[in-house]
C-alpha cells in the first residue's frame, strides 16, 4: 500500500524555499527508503521557472526566474494557482516516471469532475485541459527514482495574467484559463488540494494492488 502524508504550506511561499524543502525530503527518502512520501501544496510568491530543456524567455519579466531541475518549459507560479510537489519513492511504482506522470494527471482530471469541470488530455501534449484552453502544468524530476516537483493548476484569475510575458510551456498560441473561469465552482486553491490528494492516494493504490 502506498502512503502519502499531506502538507498545506501556505500562501506566497518562496520558490526556493520550498525547493530546498523538496531537497531535504527526498534526501531523506534516499538515505532510509522511506515511506510514506510527502504530498506539498501551497501557492507561491509570484516566479517564472525554467526546466532542464532551454528556454527562451524575453527580457524585462516582470517577476524573478528560476532555472530547476524538472521537464518541460518555461512556466509561471503566483498567487491563485494550486502548485503540488509529490516527493515520494518510485521503486514501487515500477519505477515508471511516464505512468506516474499520467496518474498524476488523471488526479487533477478526477478532481476537476468531482466540482463539475469536464477537463482532459491534448494528445502529444503534457498536462490538464478543458475545451483546448490549458488548465494545469506538469513538471517532474526524479533522483534516484524519488520524485520531486509536480503540478502547477490555475485556480482563480489572478493566476492568468503574468502567463502573457510568455510561451507557457514552449506551446504556441496557447490559452491559459482557471477553475473558476470554466465553471461554478468558486473555492480556493487549498479546498482543491483536498480532492487532489484523495483521488492520488486512490490511484496509487489501486495501481500498487
């Protein structure tokens, strides 16, 4: 059975303080193989991050970049969007990051039903989406088959404007939108991270049983 603890972190955190944070955990899964994992939520000081494959960003952003340590392209976290780092040991998921990648996303998709927005997959394409407008970005790194990093899901409108400095994601002509933009549902970023971690927990599981 796989075991994930949850931790709400707050608002305005940090980038790198809670990178440094994903760090020590998975150090100390590393050195004692342990379990559970830790499942990170929280909503982060407004940053734009950058992952392993060079990106072209333009000058003059209006917020701090970060360079790390993940997939994909450049991307933006700030205040109203859910950001989810799930730290924990793959060598009993198979040690299959493209499945754990794919879980993860069906998460969100089942959150998102649970309050009544239809949201899916593009095809060829990483992350969460509703009607082609793009709702959640996805980013893991792993080290020594421990994952770190996770999901970035816009939760209210005031995550949507900074992505316009951007290519988000290095897609084209891509439409960023938000919960609250695409259906009734009105709640915060920490209510949504309650469905988030019920539905992985559950999928974990039944893929480990």
């Amino acid at each position: 059975m796989i075991a994930l603890d949850y931790q709400w972190l707050g608002q305005d955190v940090d980038f790198n303080a809670a990178l440094e944070m994903q760090e020590g955990r998975v150090q100390e899964i590393i050195a004692e193989r342990a379990q559970p994992g830790t499942f990170y939520f929280l909503e982060h000081a407004p940053v734009y991050t950058s992952g392993i494959r060079d990106a072209q960003l333009p000058p003059h952003l209006p917020h701090p970049v970060v360079k790390i340590n993940r997939g994909g392209l450049a991307t933006y976290h700030g205040p109203g969007q859910l950001v989810g780092y799930l730290v924990t040991d793959l060598i009993p998921l198979g040690k299959d990051l493209h499945a754990f990648l794919r879980t993860m996303e069906e998460a969100l998709i089942q959150a998102c039903a649970e309050i009544g927005v239809k949201a899916g997959r593009e095809e060829g394409l990483t992350g969460v989406w509703t009607s082609n407008r793009k709702l959640a970005s996805m980013g893991v790194g792993v080290r020594k088959w421990i994952s770190m990093h996770g999901f970035a899901l816009n939760i209210t409108p005031e995550s949507l404007p900074p992505f316009g400095f951007i290519n988000p994601c290095g897609i084209d002509g891509v439409t960023m939108t938000c919960m609250h933009n695409e259906g009734a549902w009105k709640g915060s970023p920490e209510e949504f991270s309650k469905l988030v971690f019920t539905r992985m927990i559950s999928l974990l599981n039944t893929e480990t049983s």
